[in-house]
C-alpha cells in the first residue's frame, strides 16, 4: 500500500470513494474540491499498487483562542480493505503533519452508532468528551466528540 497525500487529480475517485463508504453522508465534489486546495485543510490517501485509491482521510484546521486546532474531518476504507491497518496509517499521517503545523490538539466527531469508529480512536488514544452534537447527521442520528492532546 502506498500512502501520500491527494491533490486536485484525485478528485474523481475521492468523490467516489466518499459514496461507497458514506452514501447519504457522502462529502460533495465541490466540498472535497475545496478541502483539496484549501491551505488549512490535509487530505492524504492510501492506494493500491494498480493505483486505486482504498482509503482517505481529511483533516482540516482552525484557531481557537489563539491556538490551531485540528480536526478529523472525513475517515474512510473501502470494505474489503479494512482491518489491515490502513485507517491507523492514515490517521498517523495526519497526525504527523498537524504536529508539523504546530497543532497539538485533534478533535473529530464520531456517530453515536458508529461503535467500529469510537473503538478505532479510542485505540489511537482519542477520548471521548462530554459533548453531545444533537442531529449531527442527514439521518438525525448525533454525534459524539472524540479528543487527542498531541505530545
Ligand atoms: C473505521 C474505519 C476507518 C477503520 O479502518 P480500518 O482500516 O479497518 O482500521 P484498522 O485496520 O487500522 O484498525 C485498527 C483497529 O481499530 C479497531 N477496529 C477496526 N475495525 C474494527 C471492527 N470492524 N471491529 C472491531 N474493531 C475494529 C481494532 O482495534 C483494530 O485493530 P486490530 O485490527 O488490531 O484489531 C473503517 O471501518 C471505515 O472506513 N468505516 C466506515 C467509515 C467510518 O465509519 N469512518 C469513521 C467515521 S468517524
């Protein structure tokens, strides 16, 4: 598996990869489009050697009290890829670049139904917070935050 991040030529099968993981929560092209050139957001992307991508992660950036935040904005593997590690690969590299920016905290929001998920960051030694984000999802499902201090 090679792992590097993803620029505008990608477009097409991020786009493509969101619906397969995703489908009604699936990110937009123009919103995918846009995390690609926007400076403060990072997308990298795990692909096979044919050159199909399997997997993705964006994570985008923001001030908060004078400090960066990061936060994991999208996570996902293709079904038959999942389990060998490549989520983990992905979410070392994002990590590793927020810390080059200068980042040390990480939040991401993960779906109250989502158990595979909150196993996955607690794994990672993301913890959940108290915060609660009613009808977070096109289905009125809500959200959970999870967070990280980075050392
Ligand atoms: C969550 C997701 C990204 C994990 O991807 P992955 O590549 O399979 O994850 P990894 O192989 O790196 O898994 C690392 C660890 O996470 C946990 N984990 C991952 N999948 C799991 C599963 N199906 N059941 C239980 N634990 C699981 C395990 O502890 C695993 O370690 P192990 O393989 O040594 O047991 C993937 O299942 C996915 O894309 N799901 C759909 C999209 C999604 O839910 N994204 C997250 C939104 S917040």
């Amino acid at each position: 598996m090679n792992y590097c991040k993803a620029t505008l030529l990608d477009l097409f099968a991020l786009e493509q990869l969101e619906k397969d993981c995703f489908q009604a929560e699936a990110f937009s092209r123009r919103l995918i489009k846009n995390l690609l050139i926007n400076t403060k957001s990072a997308v990298f992307k795990a692909t096979e050697p044919t050159g199909k991508i399997i997997g993705n992660i964006i994570g985008t950036t923001k001030k908060e009290n004078s400090a960066s935040v990061g936060r994991i904005f999208s996570l996902c593997v293709l079904a038959g890829h999942r389990k060998s590690g490549v989520a983990t690969r992905l979410v070392q590299l994002l990590e590793e670049e927020f810390r080059l920016r200068g980042i040390r905290k990480i939040r991401l929001e993960v779906s109250m139904r989502n158990n595979i998920a909150r196993m996955f960051y607690e794994r990672l030694g993301y913890q959940m917070t108290s915060d609660i984000l009613p009808h977070f999802y096109h289905d009125g499902t809500s959200a959970m935050v999870m967070r990280k201090d980075l050392s």
